[in-house]
C-alpha cells in the first residue's frame, strides 16, 4: 500500500487562506473565519508546549461562532467539507479559483510503499518484493520455529543463504539476530562475520552462534549449535536443545536479518531471486525465494529556459520531466545565486513551478532540477545550470508599491542568527515573523517604521532549533512567506 505525508501552509490568517475558503464554498463569513484563525494563532504562541490541536474542532467551532450552525451534526458536516477541500490540495492539487497555490499546496510531500506480508509456513523468507533500485540497500529477514508438534527442542539449527553473484559481497551487513522473543543481538554495522554465546540458564547449555560468509561460492551462513558450558561439546543427553516446541510463542522462535546491494554491474531489468535453506538436526527445508527486478534508470529533468534580465520583484520558475516516466516521484529544485555553490530551494516537491524572490540589488541566478523515481533512482547533477537569469531589480524604489520578501542569506542559515531581506510600499504598520512548522510563532518585529524600500535586518532567536521555518512579511491585510532552514 502507499502511505503518504505532507506539510501543508499554515491556516494563517487574515490573507490568501481564507479567500480560498470563501472562493472554494466552504465557509460563508471571511471576516469572522480570519479573527478565529487569528485567535488560534495567538492562542499557539502563547502556549509553544502544544503538541497538536485537533482539525474538526477547530472548524466545529468556526461553524458556530460564524457560519451560524444550528447543532452538532452539523457543525461536523462543515468541520468535513473545510478539511475535505484542504485534504484535496494534497493529494491531488486541486484548487478552489483564485490562485490558492501557495495557501494550499503542500510544501513538502512524500509518498512511499508499505509492503504488507504474511507467513504462511513459520519458516520463511522476507523482503521487499518486486522493483527495487540498484543503489538501495535490500533488506532480506529468514524465519525459523521449532513447531508446537515437535517432542524434543532443537539441537543445531542452520540456514544457509546461496548469494546470487548479482548481489554485491562488499556492502552485506549482518544487522540482527533474535531468538525467543528475547534475545536480541546486533553485530556491528557492516559486519560479514559473527560469533557469540547465549547463556540458555538451564542445564548448563549454551547456545552458541557463528555466522560465516564463504566469498568464492557467496554463501552465508549461520549456525546455532548447543554446547555444554563445562564441556563445550554438545550435551550427552541427546533430548536437550536451545530452541524448545513453540507452544508458548515466540519461545520456539528465531529470525537473523540482513542487508545488501544489487551489484553496480547489474543491467537495468535483471531479475534477482533469493532463497534459502533451513535444517534442524539433520531436515532440510527450503524457503520461498525472494523476486526482485533491478531499476538503475534515473529519470532526467530540466529547469525551462527564463527570461533575462528580469526587473520584477519576484519571477515564476518551471521544471519539467524528460518524456513521460511511470515511476517519476519528485523533483529537488537547486538555485545558485552570482556562482555560489548551489543550495535546495525545492525539496522533493511533487509541484513542476514556483514562484522564485530574488534578493534585493542585482544578482545573478542558476537553476537546475534533479528528478527521483519510486525506486529511488536519482537523476544526477548537471554540468552546467539548466537555466540562468539576471535580476537587475529585486523590488521596486520607495513609493513603488511593492511587498517582497526575499527570505533569509545565506539559506540555509546557521545558529539562530538569519539576515532577512524585505521591502515596503508605505510606512503602514508591518510585521516580520519566523515560524516553526506547525505554524507557531517563534520570533516577531515590528518593522512598518523602517518605510517604503528595501530593507535588510537580523533576526535573533537563541536556542533556535535545527530544521524548516517559514518567515512571514505581513502590511496592509498582505501576507508574503519565504522558507529558511536552520542549521547548527
């Protein structure tokens, strides 16, 4: 199955959110839906311990207070719609008319497969099943049980996995063994060899663990074998053994997990398959054999030509996937300003354009795209930028009638210091916000007395975590919003 996560715009108001409401026929009353989202606002900064706030109640209550609902059932029925409209920007990108992308297309979004499996026979083999990426790590976990119908424990238990040459010897890593349901052992990352001994507490045994891999027939084996602690030779009594009848589960059971890369010289569409054999005491048991197919196709990308020099405060940017990839999961969009090294302004976005803010003054700027496919094949970097353009003028002159936001520089930013560019059309109240992704308000200055122009201040905040913020410019009922991330 797919399972899919999303970051969506906060529900900020007064602004663009709102108006898509109105426009989308979910909420009747703007102006009192605006004041109770404001409230909510305030109401999170104020407490920064709340962890989440739940969905329905929020517009339960916007039902009430403004849109005049008479009872419960129907408060909830709004509460759907509202939430039902948001909820299908995200999945699907579809939009209420007046261009609500930016109030209600996620900014980040990842969708990955779940692979559900059953075992049917007790002794079995797992992994991810069908295509997988030539650059990804498969993980395959073998099963064995001692059934509830045997009469004796196990005394030697031995699975051996035939490694087919298409797997790649040098990045196996043995990553766990358990046995009973409590006994848990990792060996050291990137191991290719173990050994250990399991105090079994009873009758003087242990069991003792070795896991060998043979490089010139490419087989891996683990044996778990019952010693006498005094003797280290198996017990006399030929009806003792570590690994007793699972009538209690998990008593009777045992697992070893593993992990390892196709080889680089596999070609694109071969089949890998992979099974193994289990033995107690001497009875062979195959398990079912593990099918993959081996994608090392990375699908390609390129940033649309722009136009230059470009005199606006802020320019549309557009990417687009070469042919038509089946598999395509999203772009990751790089922007290099006046030739410094290139950063990501578009982080696995599932969007194909954005709207780009220049700094303020001339500057020069480079773009490319890197697209990533469901196997997780990604495109590389280009020799040279896909696309290039020169800002000659970031806002308008004092008097132009132009909000901007440029966001902060460098991005990402260090430590809690984040040098933020802006400019004002008037010397109306204004206010400069930085939020967590949640939506809370972390830091707030009051800059309308600056004036109309452009402007560059530092915003401080200790203690500043690591990760994603958004700083929002607010004049005049207009709300502009850049990303910032913050790194220590």
């Amino acid at each position: 199955m797919q399972m899919g996560a999303a970051l969506a715009p906060s529900w900020s108001a007064p602004g663009a959110f709102v108006s898509c409401l109105l426009s989308g026929g979910v909420i009747q009353n703007a102006t009192c839906a605006g004041a109770q989202l404001a409230g909510i606002d305030a109401y999170l900064a104020a407490n920064p311990g709340l962890e989440a706030m739940s969905g329905m109640g929020v517009w339960d209550k916007e039902a009430f207070q403004c849109e005049g609902t008479p009872d419960l059932n129907t408060s909830i029925t709004h509460a759907k719609q509202v939430l039902d409209l948001l909820d299908g920007a995200i999945e699907n990108g579809s939009l209420p008319p007046g261009g609500c992308a930016d109030a209600m297309l996620p900014q980040w979004r990842q969708v990955l497969p779940i692979h559900v499996v059953f075992a049917i026979d007790p002794n079995d083999k797992l992994a991810p099943q069908g295509t997988v990426s030539s650059l990804q790590s498969i993980p395959y976990s073998i099963r064995f049980e001692n059934q509830s119908s045997s009469s004796v424990a196990a005394r030697q238990v031995t699975l051996v996995d035939p490694l087919p040459t298409s797997l790649d010897l040098n990045t196996l890593s043995l990553e766990a063994i358990d046995l009973f349901g409590s006994v848990h052992l990792i060996p050291p990352p990137g191991s290719k060899q173990f050994s250990h001994d399991v105090d079994l507490g009873h009758d003087n045994l242990i069991v003792r663990i070795s896991v060998t891999l043979d490089t010139p027939t490419h087989q891996l084996t683990w044996l778990f074998i019952t010693l006498d602690k005094t003797t280290q030779q198996p017990p006399s009594n030929p009806l003792l053994g570590f690994l007793p009848p699972n009538q209690t589960p998990p008593q009777g059971e045992g697992s070893v997990l593993f992990t390892i890369k196709p080889s680089a010289s596999v070609p694109n569409g071969s089949t890998i398959q992979n099974g193994a054999v289990i033995n107690f005491d001497g009875s062979s048991q195959n398990t079912p054999v593990v099918v993959n197919q081996i994608d090392t196709n990375a699908p390609a990308s390129n940033v649309l030509s722009l136009n230059t020099p470009i005199s606006t405060s802020s320019f549309p940017v557009s990417w687009q996937a070469t042919g038509s990839p089946n598999d395509l999961r999203d772009f990751t969009i790089y922007v290099s300003e006046d030739g410094a090294p290139y950063s990501a302004w578009k982080l696995n976005t599932t969007t194909i354009s954005d709207t780009y803010v220049p700094r303020p003054g001339g500057h020069s700027y480079y773009f490319y795209s890197v697209a990533r496919d469901q196997s997780g094949n990604i495109e590389p970097p280009p020799g040279s930028p896909d696309a290039q353009t020169q800002s000659t003028t970031a806002v308008g002159p004092p008097g132009f009638g132009v909000l901007a936001l440029a966001g902060a520089h460098p991005n990402p930013a260090r430590g809690g210091v984040l040098r933020v560019a802006f400019a004002l059309p008037s010397r109306q109240r204004a206010t400069l916000e930085l939020l967590d992704i949640a939506g809370r308000r972390v830091s707030s200055r009051e800059v309308g007395s600056l004036g109309p122009g452009p402007h560059e201040l530092t915003l401080e905040k200790s203690g500043l975590k690591a990760g994603l913020y958004f700083l929002r410019l607010t004049q005049g009922g207009e709300v502009v919003n850049a990303r910032v991330v913050v790194m220590r």
